[in-house]
C-alpha cells in the first residue's frame, strides 16, 4: 500500500514539537494527533549521531522497508515520524519488526492484524 510521506521540514518540526513520543531500544515514534485523512503521513528521521550521510540514509531505509510491512494494518491515527536509533544499523531484521510493531501498539495506530 503507498502511504503519504512527510515533505516539508515544517511539517517535520510540527510533529516533533507538538507530538507525543513512544519510544523503544531501536526507534522512537513522534505522533500528532488527530490525523488529516483517511491515511497517516509518515515521515522518517534519524540524528547526526548515528554517523555519516551513508549511515543516517541506511538507518531511514531500513526504516521504510520495515514500515511498508505494516503500512496496511496502520489505522489513521495522525503523523508519524519514526526516529532511527544507531542502533539500527546493527539490529537483526527480527528485532527491528518486533521494536516497530511495539511502537505502532503503544501510540494506539496499530489495527487489529498486526
């Protein structure tokens, strides 16, 4: 399923600023609630201390891939940003599901399958 994606780095700054956090050992998960439609924006982040340009880029990608698992069962709870840890770059598939799927239940946006 295509998702709608945050862009614009005032859109970003809004979420970080007036979002809650839901965080975990590989990702932390900013939510602005309520959502604008029938679908939630997403956005993905990671800071200047996970590394260099290659790394941050490889922290968001893993991040994407592991999204679009679950991007059917995200229920239309507001915009996300999910924050990729330095942790990341080292973490088995398995425990990066397992951290993504903890954070979606914790800010109430996961459906019932997943």
């Amino acid at each position: 399923m295509q998702y709608q994606r945050l862009k614009k780095r005032a859109e970003f700054g809004q979420v970080f600023k007036r979002g809650r956090t839901y965080g975990d050992r590989y990702v932390v998960l900013f939510v602005l609630y309520p959502g604008r439609g029938p679908r939630p924006r997403v956005g993905f982040a990671t800071q200047r201390t996970v590394g260099n340009a290659v790394r941050r880029n490889r922290v968001r990608r893993r991040l994407r891939a592991l999204y679009s698992q679950y991007a059917d069962d995200v229920k239309p709870c507001g915009d996300l940003i999910f924050l990729g840890k330095k942790s990341v770059l080292d973490a088995r598939w398995t425990d990066l599901e397992q951290s993504m799927q903890r954070v979606l239940r914790q800010a109430g946006c996961l459906g019932s399958k997943g």
